[in-house]
C-alpha cells in the first residue's frame, strides 16, 4: 500500500508568482484534504476535494484553487502570491468524506 | 469563533514516565476527536481517535479520555520513549462539516533520558 505524497519537497517563489503543488493520494483513497500550516500553528483547512469536485473549503482567498484527477491525485493552485504564504502545505487523503485523513510529508513553501 | 486549544505548548518527560497532553474544544456538538503526532520534517501521523460517544478509548501505549462536559481531550502515553518526541496535535470534527478537521496550536513533547 502506497502512502500520500507530495511533491515538491521544498520550493521557493517570490511575491505575485504563481505556485502549483501537487499530492498523490493513498491507494484506494477518494477524497483529498489541503491544509496550510504555519511555523508553530497547527494546520488549517484550505479545501477538500471529493469525487472531483470541491467539497467545503476553509477561510482562504479565491487565489488558492485546486484540482483532482479522475486517478485521485490533486493539485493546489496559489496565484499572486503572498509573503504570508509562506508554509508548510498538507495533502489529506481519506476514503470516502470521513474525517480519519492520512497526512503526506508536505511541500515548504518560501515566498521571498 | 472555532478553536481547538492545548494548555501547554511544550512538555518535557523522563523517560520512562507517564505523559499526558491536554487540549480543550470549543464546539460542544464536534462528534469526532483525533490525536496527531508531527515529527519534524514530516507530516501529521494519526495516532488514535473517538467518537463522541465513548469516554475512552485505548491503544498501543496510547489512551485517549473525552470528557464532553468540559469539553476535554487528553492524550495519556504510556512509558514515555524517546521516540515519543513530537508535536503532538488534538483535532477536532465540527458538526456542520463531517470532512473539515480543525487543529490546535500543538504541545512539543519532550523526552530527557
């Protein structure tokens, strides 16, 4: 059984850059979770997608968009980017909309 | 507004001893609980669960106690090891959003020999 990945690992971008990261999900898994963690928080909700679709999403800006593939993998999508963006980016995935999601590594991402 | 805290932001064990991380929920309604262990460099790790409608609930080394009328969740390790050392995160399940976890701050555990 394969776990959650995510790539990159690390990334750095600066102001007003787009930034697309990318997550794999465990096999078997249907529904992918993002989350934003800040250094020394706890991670936050972003959206989850579902079957392709979005399925609820968190207090984030517009700007922060996402996709899942009919195989279940998923990307999120950040434009204009902000200094404040600058996390720890979390991919989820769980099998069907259940809550016992299981993490990835994550991507740090740097926006200078 | 939500919120999901933790009394302590770090704890330091002997190990070998017993810890216990504490973490308080604001949402009387939240059904579901879940303890997260986040190393560094790595995602969140489940470790254990529960449903609103057990007090306890045991694992391996691991036993976590809801009281719902306080609105309290602890995280019991037992024979505390060096391994043991994480950021350890309680998350909760809100009502109107089965599939949203929301996530405290954290407590740093950590272990002297």
């Amino acid at each position: 059984e394969t776990g959650v990945t995510q790539s990159p690992t690390h990334l750095i971008k600066t102001r007003g850059q787009q930034v697309t990261l990318r997550c794999s999900s465990q096999s078997g898994h249907n529904t992918v979770s993002w989350y934003q963690q800040a250094l020394g928080q706890g991670p936050q909700f972003i959206f989850q997608y579902y079957r392709e679709e979005e399925n609820g999403r968190g207090n984030f800006p517009p700007r922060f968009s996402g996709l899942q593939f009919p195989n279940y993998s998923s990307e999120l999508n950040v434009n204009a980017l902000e200094l404040d963006d600058s996390a720890l980016y979390l991919c989820a995935s769980s099998f069907g909309r259940t809550a016992e999601q299981f993490f990835g590594p994550g991507t740090r991402l740097t926006v200078l | 507004g939500e919120s999901v805290g933790l009394h302590l932001p770090t704890l330091s064990v002997q190990e070998g001893d017993n810890s216990i991380i504490n973490c308080a929920y604001s949402n009387s309604a939240s059904d579901y609980f879940i303890w997260y262990k986040q190393e560094s460099g790595k995602g969140p790790q489940f470790i254990i669960d529960i449903r609103s409608n057990m007090d306890k609930r045991q694992g391996q080394r691991v036993t976590v106690l809801l009281n719902k009328t306080v609105k309290h969740l602890s995280l019991q390790i037992a024979a505390t090891q060096p391994g043991d050392s994480a950021v350890y995160f309680c998350a909760e399940n809100p009502p109107y959003n089965t599939d949203k976890l929301i996530f405290g701050t954290g407590t740093r555990l950590q272990v002297f020999p």
